[in-house]
C-alpha cells in the first residue's frame, strides 16, 4: 500500500533540496558581493543570476506551504518556536529583492543599494542556518503544541550552524561565478572557493560532532553497531567528494566545482535525514504522528503532481537558455 505520508515528506524533502541548489549561490553572491570591485565586477556577477534569483525562491514557498497542509502538526510547532529567525529570514529576502531591482532603477544611490543586497542576503541566509540549528537541538513540546520560550531558540549551536550555512552559501556563489564569469572576476572567486571549501570541511567536521551530543537519538542513529557500518560512508563520501572539488578547481573546470559543491550540500543533508528521519519534529513528533488525514493529502497530491513538474520544465528552461557565459552586458 503507498504510504502518502511518506510521499509528501518526499516531495517536502525535495522542495528544500532545490531551494538550496538554487537560491543557494545566489545568496552566496550576495554574501560575496563586497569583496568585489565596484563597477563591472559587480555588475557582471548581479547579472548572473538577474534571470533565475526571483524563480528560485518559488521552492521555499512550496516546501513550507506543503508544511502547512501535509503536516500540520508540525507546522503548529514550529512556527512558534522559530518566530523570530523566520521573520528575519524573510525580511532579509524582501530587502534583498528590494535592493536587486534598485541597485539598476537608483544608480545615484548604487552604493546604499550595494549595502542593502549582501545585508539581506547575510540576514537571510544566517537566519536559516539558526532555524535548522534550533530544530535539530529540539524544541520544548508538550502535548500537541509548542511550550518552549521566545528566546529558545538562540544558542551556540545554531549561532554555529548559522555561520556554517554562510560558509557554504558563499562557497556556492564563488563556484557559479567561477562557472558564469570569464577573467579577473574568476579568477578572484576561484581563490575564493578554494578558501571557502575548506571553511565549509571545518564547519561539516565541528557541527558533526556538535549534534552528537545534542539528543542520544542522533549518537545512536550514526554511531550504534552495526548501523555504523553504513552511516561511515557518508564522511568518507564527504572527502572523496572534497578531493574531487579540489581537483576540478586546480584543473580550471568550469561547472564541476559547482556540482562537486552542491553534492557537499547532498552529503550535509543525506546526514541531516540519518539524524532525524522519519520524525519532523526531530526527537518529538513524526511525520505520522504530524499528517493531515489521508484524503486531504490525495487531494493535494492531485495537484503536486500537475504544478511540480510545471515548475522544474520552466526553471529547466530558464537556465537552459542562460547556459552560457555572463559579462557587463548579460548573457553572451
């Protein structure tokens, strides 16, 4: 018989999987853009992603809005809990947006504009790292509802996770200009990702060990006889997958750094699911425990199934057109 629940926790999981493959480097590039110059350095890495950045949040809206009606429980834990770093997440898309579109209609106030992308592109993306880190540490739930404090979510592992997500956006965005520029720009965000890549081993290792100790689930989850057997091969995927990034940087390619990065990211999130699955609230709820009854989750189902593969055909399309290489002008 298929498990719906599970179908939906799929289409969820994937929701958040292309929503860090693809808006991912591009709040990487925000991240990055101070330490370019100002004027065509600038210019060509804004017109990397002018024709996909505004798509690619289409993902973040589906995944928390497939929450919302697949798992309602879960959403009516979670929201409250992390309030705060959500509307800081979202403030920070909102003035990030706001900023996009100016920096090109105001040049009088480029400069302030400038500013105004890479604080809300920092905002958002450290906001989103504290979230994962609050949701990983646990939230305080008693019965069906949230019980914890405003303030709970704040603490040293998701300020942690926080900069780890900032370190890996950023290596992200360095790798897409790496693949999209041409010139000194490149040759800048080559050094870049080579620095960043290391940053982001050293944040995997410490956050790694940092969730050990988090919750017994997760200690016994990757570290138990005999599932250890299995759950070895994800680090040692990690620095098979890191010498393979290495290499292909010293080898000037141009997309497969890009691709060995984003299976970094693969990695990070096959260990998030050794974790927690199947809970949704992790250590708390379960996405069974969390589901909408059966016929609500057909009826949507319907609808996943029609606007799902909609949605990757035109974002397939968009970068298709725009596979090529970007400069002051656009895309050539």
């Amino acid at each position: 018989m298929i498990d719906l629940t599970v179908i939906w926790a799929c289409i969820i999981g994937f929701a958040i999987i292309a929503y860090v493959v693809m808006d991912g480097f591009d709040l990487g590039i925000g991240i990055l853009f101070p330490f370019f110059k100002v004027g065509q350095d600038r210019d060509t890495a804004m017109n990397s992603i002018a024709p996909v950045w505004d798509g690619n949040e289409t993902w973040l809206v589906m995944g928390v809005g497939g929450l919302f009606a697949a798992f309602p429980l879960a959403y009516a834990i979670i929201l409250p809990a992390l309030y705060a770093p959500m509307i800081a997440m979202l403030l920070g898309l909102v003035f990030r947006g706001v900023a996009f579109e100016f920096r090109w209609r105001d040049p009088a106030h480029r400069a302030f504009w400038d500013k105004a992308f890479t604080t809300g592109s920092v905002v958002a993306t450290f906001a989103q790292g504290i979230a994962l880190g609050a949701l990983l540490q646990g939230i305080t739930v008693e019965g069906r509802s949230y019980a914890g404090g405003w303030w709970e979510w704040l603490s040293p592992f998701s300020l942690l996770t926080g900069v780890g997500l900032l370190v890996g956006y950023a290596l992200l965005g360095a790798c897409w200009l790496n693949w999209k520029t041409e010139g000194g720009l490149r040759r800048q965000t080559v050094t870049y990702a080579g620095r960043l890549g290391i940053g982001l081993l050293i944040m995997i290792g410490v956050i790694s060990l940092a969730t050990l100790r988090l919750e017994t689930q997760y200690f016994q989850r990757w570290l138990s006889f005999p599932g250890v057997v299995a759950t070895a091969q994800v680090p040692l995927a990690t620095l098979v997958v890191t010498f393979l990034f290495y290499r292909s940087l010293r080898l000037k390619r141009d997309a497969q750094p890009f691709f060995w990065a984003l299976a970094l990211f693969g990695l990070c999130l096959v260990g998030l699911g050794v974790s927690i699955w199947p809970d949704v609230v992790p250590a708390r709820v379960t996405i069974w425990e969390a589901a909408a009854p059966v016929r609500s989750q057909l009826f949507m189902l319907v609808g996943a199934s029609i606007m799902v593969p909609v949605i990757l055909a035109y974002t397939a399309w968009s970068y298709w057109v725009f596979r090529g290489k970007v400069g002051i002008e656009g895309y050539h």
